[in-house]
C-alpha cells in the first residue's frame, strides 16, 4: 500500500502522542472517492505496550456505517 504524506503525517503525529503504547488505528480505502482515510481507534489491549486489540464493534462499524 502507498500512503500519501497526509496520512504518513497523521499516523507519525498518532504514534507520538502516546509513545509508550501501541498505536491502533484503520486504514480504508473508499474507492468512490479514490483515496484512503484514517481512523484512529483506542487501544483496548490489557498490555498497551506490547499489543494493540480494536474493538470488534468500532471495527465493523467503520468498515459498515449505518449512514
């Protein structure tokens, strides 16, 4: 995948925010628009550090919105 320096951006300024735990986020692809956005999640890991765990319902709710 080639991410553009936007979302480089974003996913660098996201990992420094909280450099002691694991970063999580989605990355998806709309190709109606032909571009890819970002979606940051919280880590619900009990071990942030060394894992990252998403949500299954804020996973498939990004993937599948209802609007």
């Amino acid at each position: 995948m080639i991410l553009g320096e936007y979302i480089e951006n974003q996913i660098k300024r996201l990992s420094l925010e909280k450099a002691s735990e694991e970063c999580c986020g989605l990355l998806i692809y709309d190709p109606l628009a032909k571009n890819t956005n970002i979606y940051p999640c919280e880590n619900k890991s009990a071990d942030k550090k060394n894992y990252f765990v998403i949500s299954p319902t804020l996973f498939f709710s990004t993937l599948f919105p209802t609007n």
